[in-house]
C-alpha cells in the first residue's frame, strides 16, 4: 500500500508543477503586441527605436508585432507609457527622477514607470549659434536679447524643458527675448533645419547625443560655434533641476574645436510596472546582447554598457523585475 502511494504522489506532484509552468510558458510562446515610444524623425531616438523594433522582431514569438511611436520625447514618453499608449519607451534619468517624483514637468507622480536599460547614451544640454550671429557666449543672449533667433523643439519635450531650464539659470525667458524683438519658435528639426541654413533663425538649444542626425546636418551645412556653459550656471543647474556635469567632446560635430563644458545626462529604456516580467525579461536580454546590431543603426550607443545598465544612477527610476532577473542571471548586478 506505501509502494503504492508513493508511486501515485510523485506524478501528481509533477503534474501540478507542469500547470503551474504552463501559463508562463505559454504567454511566452504567444504573439504579442509592443509599442516603443520614441521622437520625432531627424531624431537619434526615433533611429534607436527602428533599432530596438527590428531587434525584437527577431526574437519575439511568430506573429508579434513591434511599432514605433515618432513621439513624444524626453518629457512626453513617460506620460505615455502612464496613458498605457505604449508599453515601452526612451526616456532620460533625469526625466525620470522628475516623473517618478511629480516634479518640474509633471504635475502628478508616475510611480508604476521602471527601468529596463539605463547608460544608453550620453545626450547634451547645448546651445549653438550661427557663427554670424555676433554671439560668443550665453551671457550675450541675456545682453543682446533683441538679435537672438532662437528655435527648439516642440514645447513639452525634453529639449524645450532644458532650453526654458538653461535661460531661466541665465535669469532670462522666452518673453524676454521677444520683448527685446528677437524670437522664440518651438518646432521640429526640419523646420529648425531649414531655417538655419537660411539665416531666419540664429540660435538652437536641445539635447544632442553623439551622431545625432539634424545636429549633424545643420554643422554641415553652417558655420556654426557652440557655447559652453560656465561653471557657475553648471552648478545652477544641477542644485536647481538635477542636471548632471558633462563634457561635449571635441570633434563630435563640425564647428566643435575643443572640449565644451555642459550638462547632461543618459538615455533610459523603461517600461511600466504592469508590463510581464517574462517580456521584459526578453527585451531586456536582446537589447543587451544584441548591442553590436544597435551600434551599426547608431554610433551614438557605442558607449552603451550592459554590464552597469541596472546602476540606479544611470537609470532613475527602480528597475522591474525582469530586467532585474536577467541583470541578476549575468552576475552584473548583485
């Protein structure tokens, strides 16, 4: 009778841990559907995206579906993801930090974001002049208020915040300059492009990553020059919004002669918490592993180091649990 009780317990025991298994596995081996929300076309984020989608649409299940949202930046992407238009999306640490807490471009606290990859990049806080303008440092943007031409990105976006960020440190506004009778135009890269290269706009501030395509364009295309931003707004920035000190190396663009002291801070692939821990545990595997494919898209994640992508300060926000796991599997995160 033992013999035979034991020869019973043992197949049920197997099989109630083979159901337990079944739904994960089985929700593994189903299509899915992915939205990455990303930026603009002309941006690096939106190539990083195109990047990303067709990276996963090799290792996602038969019949998934990856699409690229060209919206809405730094400042926008988190508000998505908490909109549950995207389950995914490129955001920065600092902009995370701010989301995460309900603070300067958020009203409310979007605490179910989480990290997935942080450290993917380096993007810049930089402001650059046609070299025509007769402007040679930010102070002469505060002093000659009334020439400046000044274009940025749409207002909202990660780019706009830091150019309203960087003139309020200056202890300047967008209705200063227009006041003065200079102007303001929140727009898109196409348009700042072009309006550039015809002299109806003199001055950019954004956010720019190494290779970053318009940047790219508009120092080919114009004699252009670069302002650093001297230490004392450095630290402004920092005590005030959380920037970080960086260094635009020189050489990244035509018009770039020398080191420039800026702020900065990095790219983050996040994700909400509700997302399943199995997908994200696969997204965050083939980014890491497959980081030789996103280079060739884009140079601008050369320096993108799997090994310290959970590092809190590279990510700002707490990671989900399955990028954990896989950072954890690696023996990269202890």
């Amino acid at each position: 009778m033992r013999m035979s009780l034991r020869f019973v317990l043992v197949p049920v025991a197997v099989v109630v841990a083979l159901a337990a298994a079944l739904p994960t596995l089985g929700r593994a081996a189903s299509p899915t559907q992915i939205t990455i929300a990303s930026l603009s076309p002309g941006t690096a984020w939106y190539v990083y995206g195109a990047a990303v989608a067709e990276l996963l649409r090799s290792k996602l299940p038969p019949g998934s579906k990856v699409e690229v949202l060209p919206q809405s930046g730094g400042i926008g992407n988190a508000k998505l993801l908490a909109q549950k238009k995207a389950e995914f999306a490129f955001s920065f640490s600092l902009t995370n930090q701010w989301a995460f807490q309900g603070k300067h471009a958020y009203d409310q606290k979007l605490d179910m974001l989480r990290g997935v990859a942080g450290g993917m990049d380096t993007y810049y806080l930089a402001a650059l002049v046609r070299a025509d303008a007769g402007i040679q440092s930010l102070a002469d943007l505060k002093e000659k208020r009334g020439k400046v031409s000044l274009g940025t990105l749409a207002v909202g976006s990660a780019g706009e915040y830091g150019s309203r960020n960087l003139l309020e440190a200056l202890g300047l506004s967008y209705e200063d300059i227009r006041k003065a009778g200079g102007s303001v135009a929140h727009t898109n890269y196409p348009t700042i492009t072009a309006a550039i290269k015809d002299g109806r706009m003199n001055t950019l501030i954004a956010v720019i990553t190494p290779a970053h395509p318009s940047i790219t364009e508009i120092a080919l295309q114009n004699d252009i020059k670069f302002l650093p931003i001297p230490p004392e707004l450095v630290r402004t920035m920092r005590e005030k919004f959380s920037y970080e000190p960086q260094t635009l190396p020189a050489g990244m663009f035509r018009g770039l002669q020398a080191d420039l002291p800026v702020v900065g801070f990095p790219t983050v692939f996040i994700t909400r918490q509700d997302v399943p821990d199995d997908l994200v545990y696969l997204v965050t595997k083939s980014i890491a592993e497959g980081k030789d494919q996103l280079v060739a898209a884009h140079k601008g994640l050369s320096k993108f180091d799997p090994k310290v992508a959970w590092k809190p300060e590279l990510v700002g926000l707490p990671l989900h649990p399955g990028a954990e796991k896989y950072y954890r599997e690696k023996g990269w995160m202890k």
